[in-house]
C-alpha cells in the first residue's frame, strides 16, 4: 500500500512538474537552450569583457542597442554601417553611458554590397586594435511586398546585402581567426530564416541562404573548436527593419513602422543575444509567443507526424492536422484586424487610403491560414 502511494506521489510531482514546466515555456521568449543558459551559464559580464568586438549595422535597430549594452562590459567596439552621423550618435552615447574611453570605439563606414572595400576595412581594424574577437553580421534589410509586385531588382539587392556582403565580410575576416584559433562569428538572421511568410519572399530567401552558409562553415571549422559560428534568429523586435523595407521597388520603402507595442523590445533581445555569445550556442531563437511556438511547430513538425503515422496511421496524421490548424486559428485571434494593422504597407505598395488595389493580397490577408505579423 505504501508503494502505490508513493508511486502516486511520484506521478503527481511529475505530473505538477510538466504543468509549470509547460506554463513557463509559454512565457518564455527564447528557445530552452538559450533560457537554460540565461539561468544556469556563463555571464557576459565575465566573458565578453576586453574583447574587439565588430558590429555591422550599428546606425540603428538591434545593432545600435547591442553597440550600447557592449559598452557597458568594457569591450573595444568597432561601429560600421553606411550612414556615418548616425554611427557618430551612437558613439556619443557609448561614451556618455558606457565604461569606454574615445580610444576604444572605431567608427568605420562600410557598405556591404561593396564587397571590394571590406578587405581593407577588416586591415583597418586590425590595425586600430590588433585583433577581432568577435565579429557580429548584423547588417541587413528587409522586404514587405508581394512576390507577382515585386521586380527582380528587389530580389537582387536583397541577397548582395543580406547574404553576399555578410558573406564577403566573414571571408575577410575568418584567416584571421583561423591565424589566432580563436574567435567568434555572429550572425543576426531571423525567425524567417527557419520559417517563411508572405510579403517576404525575397528577405526568407536571403535569410535561409544565411542559415545554410554558417551552418556549413562550422563543419569546414571542426578542426578549429576555438572558432565558435553562432546564428541569432530574432523574431518581431521594435526597430526601424520595417520601416526600411523595400517595397515592390528599390526606390520604395514602407517609411513606417506601425505599431510596435506587441513586439519584444530591443533590449531584451540583445541581452538574450549576449547570453548567446557568452555561452558560444550555435543557433539561438529569441522571440515572444505565440512565434516562438510556431517555429518549434514548424522545425519539429515532419518528425512529430512521421512518429505518429507510424504508430496511429492516417487518422493520427488528420487529428494532427486538425490540432495544427486549431493552433493557427488561435493564434491569428491573438492579432485582432489584421487589415488595419497592415495599412502602412498597403500605402507603400500603391494602396490609396490605407487599401490596397490588390484583391490578392487583401484574400491572403483574410486567409484563415495567415499567422504571420508581418513584422519581423
């Protein structure tokens, strides 16, 4: 008799276990790995310190508030985007609210579609500072427009700057880590580099390629486990990104950001993404739910449905089918008048008085399927 009571003892605690391990992870907003680190692993007030730390994309967005947080730890920072006032706002700011002296911040211009200026860029920092410990890939540019409204321009920026200018960047900067056996490379993707969306067929592309390259390139680096390839893969984060997406055309951007209250702010995500460096995980998500709960749904998706036809056959496959779609319907309630929300895209894309002409991007905005926040 009191073996059955402990044995039932033992299934409640496991049992009241799972419960509070499930009602943490739907107020998580980082994958496991990453939450565990954040708990349990290394600071980045201990790690980080005293290293030459290159961020692309510094002007504005994630990299302006990681250029700040960075400050803060003591590091040698190297500041590059295209727009230098900007990038000399941002030093002021480190040096008024960080632990940096005018020495220790380099401000470099850099373009990343112009691939033949980044060698002498990275000799530059080499020069300035005599290493680069680590270099963040956080340079981009985002797209809000549909694929049959979009010009083939749009595609080809997007994959110069997202993916062929962080590429030649990396390139440059990788003899030298390979040289010293040591470094890390950290790549700010996206959520959308795991899953796609509509309104941005071009940016997933880019993103994916992304994912692919440095995946693969820290296979070509197992003989160097001191070079340590990390992807960050934010979801919505309050930034300029939308703002400055391409719309159908080169030329044309959204020029507005809506709202962002729902969104994780960029605080939050870059100390997310410190705890990431400091810890040397590979692949990190960084997102608030219900986004988070999709991309585990669309990672482990195909495993979960082989396992079950395996066991259960063609009905257990439409019963998952069923809890998915339930799962999407509830979250599409959660983003209450997509339209209106979306109205800034529709202005930028040829819409008059917050409606789009098109009737087919007003059905996939009504689609029941649609899940995405367009906001990434």
């Amino acid at each position: 008799m009191n073996w059955e009571l402990l044995l039932w003892l033992l299934a409640l605690c496991a049992l009241l276990l799972l419960v509070v391990q499930l009602l943490r992870f739907l107020r998580a907003d980082g994958d496991l790995t990453l939450l565990w680190a954040e708990w349990q692993g290394r600071r980045p007030e201990w790690e980080l310190t005293d290293m030459v730390v290159w961020v692309t994309g510094a002007s504005s967005g994630i990299g302006e508030e990681l250029a700040y947080q960075l400050s803060k730890l003591g590091v040698s920072l190297v500041l590059s985007a295209r727009r230098v006032h900007e990038l000399e706002r941002v030093k002021r700011r480190c040096l008024e609210n960080g632990n940096l002296k005018e020495k220790d911040i380099l401000v470099l211009p850099l373009d990343l579609t112009d691939t033949g200026s980044h060698e002498a860029a990275t000799e530059a920092v080499l020069q300035e500072f005599g290493r680069i410990d680590i270099l963040v890939n956080n340079g981009g540019i985002s797209q809000r427009s549909l694929c049959m409204d979009t010009s083939l321009d749009v595609y080809r920026k997007l994959i110069e700057l997202n993916y062929l200018g962080t590429v030649s960047l990396t390139k440059c900067v990788l003899p030298h880590m390979i040289e010293r056996k040591q470094g890390k490379i950290v790549t700010v993707n996206s959520i959308l580099g795991i899953i796609s969306a509509p309104l941005s067929t071009g940016y997933c592309a880019s993103k994916h390629a992304l994912r692919g390259f440095f995946n693969g390139l820290r296979t070509e680096l197992a003989a160097y486990p001191g070079i340590i390839v990390s992807n960050i893969c934010p979801g919505p984060v309050q930034s300029n990104i939308v703002e400055n997406s391409l719309a159908g055309e080169v030329t044309k951007t959204i020029a507005n950001n809506g709202d962002q209250s729902h969104k994780m702010t960029t605080s939050r995500c870059v100390r997310l993404m410190l705890i990431s460096m400091a810890n040397d995980l590979k692949e990190v998500w960084i997102s608030q739910q219900p986004f988070l709960l999709v991309t585990y749904l669309w990672q482990y998706m195909p495993t979960w449905a082989w396992w079950i036809t395996a066991r259960w056959g063609r009905k257990g496959l439409r019963t998952l089918r069923v809890v998915w779609m339930q799962t999407l319907l509830i979250l599409k309630s959660l983003r209450q008048n997509v339209t209106e929300k979306s109205s800034c895209i529709f202005q930028a894309t040829g819409g008059r008085n917050g409606k789009h002409e098109n009737s087919n991007l007003l059905m996939l905005l009504n689609n029941q399927r649609l899940t995405c926040d367009f906001t990434f």
